[in-house]
C-alpha cells in the first residue's frame, strides 16, 4: 500500500438522477469501480455458507436443483414481508461488508491511487463509513420518472411507484460532501465532474484522506441491515 493509501469516493442517488453516468466518468478516467450491487451478488451467489444459512432461514425453496439461489423465489418471499426482508439483510450484509472489504484492501495493496465505491444504499447499509468522501446524485421527481421511463421501459405509473420508493433529496443533501443536481443536459454534468475531479486529485496528491485500514479497524464490525435490493429484484 502506498503512504497516503486509496481514496475511496463513495457514490450514491437517487434512481434515475443519472448515478451510473457519472460512475462512467470516473471510469473514463481511469479510476477502480466498485459495483456494491454487483459484488452482493456475487457474493451470496458464490458462498455455500451464506445459502446455507438463507436456506435454514427461508426453506429449500430458495435455491435451484443444482444449489444456486434462487432470486425470484427468494424476492417474492421476502419483498412481501418487511421482518423476512429485514432477516434477508441481516443474514446477507456481513458477507457483502467483508467482500467490499477485501476488495478495498486489495485496492490499496496494489497502489490504486483512487477508487469509486457505487452503492444506491450506501448511507442505509453504513457503507457510507468506509469512504473518505461521498457525492450523492439527486435530481427533480418528474425528471427521474421520464428517465426512467425512457431507460427501463416501464409504464409511468410502475416508474412512479419505484421514485416513491426512493429518499427524498434532503436524505442525501445532508449526508453527502457533494451533492450533484442533475436536473440539466449532459455537458453541465461534464462540467461538474471535472469540477469536483479536480477537488479529488487535489485531496489524493495532499494526502487529506485517512488510511483505509486503519480507518476500518475502528469500525464496528456488527450487522447493519441496508438492503442491496439488487441481490433478488431490480432496483436502479
């Protein structure tokens, strides 16, 4: 690991506020991507203990034949029960929060000077913690709506349902050390990354970040129960 260690920027938003646009700038610039909904997956999907235990808790019916999990059953059990899906975090979040864990460690082992972690609830899971600053997407409801109608193809009444679904721009804008309205066109987005860019570069070359390991160490290790919805229905 290098002195200073990685810069982890946390990001997060709102569906449809333009989160995974702004993640691609990051990536167009180099930087590591951390894809939380992706690596919960992978995790769950790939650790026999893990089903294991969601199998004592929910029954067989939550895995295929062949013992992979099985999404689909296991959405329609717990998305309709707020205890069960709450039980679903609690069983699932410490595998998630190790495997981000060594993925970050590995980041800082191999020098990378800054990395994105991507995570729709990364306040909610308390993920936000091992992040050195976090921007936050938002942008106005009927906007997102259009969006999201535009991208997923969904009526304006299921997009509707999915935006209620969401927080509300103050859960973001009084957590987040950068906030981006994207209410406008894509060049105004440009504009504001590389205006917050420029403030990151500056912090990782100064050194202002805390050193993930031992800003980890102090952590608590107990569960939170954020919910990575994506590990058995769509969300974003």
């Amino acid at each position: 690991m290098n002195e200073k260690g990685t810069l982890v920027i946390g990001l997060t938003g709102q569906t449809g506020a333009g989160k995974s646009t702004l993640s691609r700038m990051f990536e167009d610039r180099g930087l590591e991507i951390l894809d939380a909904d992706r690596i919960a997956r992978e995790t769950i999907e790939t650790s026999t203990e893990c089903l294991m235990n969601l199998v004592l808790e929910f029954s067989t019916e939550v895995i295929h034949p062949d013992a992979t999990l099985n999404r689909e059953k296991l959405a329609m059990i717990c998305f309709s029960d707020k205890q069960k899906l709450k039980r679903l975090n609690e069983i699932t979040f410490p595998y998630i929060i190790e495997a981000i864990r060594r993925k970050l460690e590995d980041a800082g082992k191999r020098n990378v000077r800054m990395a994105v972690l991507d995570a729709p609830t990364l306040f909610e899971s308390g993920l936000d913690k091992r992040c050195d600053c976090v921007i936050a997407v938002i942008a106005d409801k009927e906007m997102r709506i259009k969006r999201i109608i535009a991208r997923d193809g969904l009526t304006a009444e299921a997009a509707q349902r999915r935006v209620n679904a969401q927080n509300a721009d103050e859960f973001y804008t009084s957590r987040a050390d950068y906030i981006l309205t994207n209410d406008e066109d894509l060049d105004t987005m440009r504009f504001w990354f590389m205006d917050v860019y420029g403030k990151l570069e500056k912090m990782e070359t100064d050194g202002c970040h805390d050193n993930l390991q031992e800003k980890a160490s102090e952590e608590s290790t107990q569960a939170d129960t954020g919910d990575f919805g994506e590990l058995v229905s769509e969300n974003e």
